[in-house]
C-alpha cells in the first residue's frame, strides 16, 4: 500500500503527538513503541536520498514526540545507541 498524501502522513503524526501529551500509562507502552518503530524504520532505509514514505513519517513521529515529550525522546535518541545519526 503506497500512500502518497503527505498531509495524511503530517496529520497522523500530530494526532501521536497530543496523545503523547495527553499522558497515562497505555499512553506510555504507545509512545514506546512507536518511537522505537519510527527508529527502526529510519534503520531500514540506507539510501540517504530515499524519498520512501515510511522515512518521511518516521521523522514526523519523531518530530512531534519531540515537540510533545522532549525528555523522553531526546533520551531515547542518544541513549548509546546513536540513533540519533539516522535522522540525518
């Protein structure tokens, strides 16, 4: 399924983002969760010039965690694991 739209991709990413922000615990294991999805996506594309949706999104999720829960993201980022170098 290729989804071309990227307000859709931008839409979804915000609605993450207030629910990262809304708080609670099932809102915890889902922040968890799709932080390290979003990381594992970047991981996957190694073509530095990749126009691949999946990448796009990947760095919107990251993005807004980074708007709602800096913290928590920013530690998950460089938390030994250098993640924070796929962004880039």
């Amino acid at each position: 399924m290729k989804i071309d739209k990227p307000d859709l991709v931008e839409k979804a990413a915000e609605c993450l983002g207030n629910l990262a922000k809304a708080g609670g615990s099932i809102t915890a294991e889902t922040v968890e969760k799709n932080l390290d999805e979003a990381i594992a996506w970047l991981s996957q594309d190694k073509n530095p010039k990749s126009n691949d949706i999946k990448k796009y999104s990947a760095v919107l999720v990251i993005r807004e965690f980074l708007k709602k829960l800096p913290i928590v993201t920013f530690n998950k980022l460089f938390d030994g694991n250098n993640a924070y170098k796929l962004i880039f």
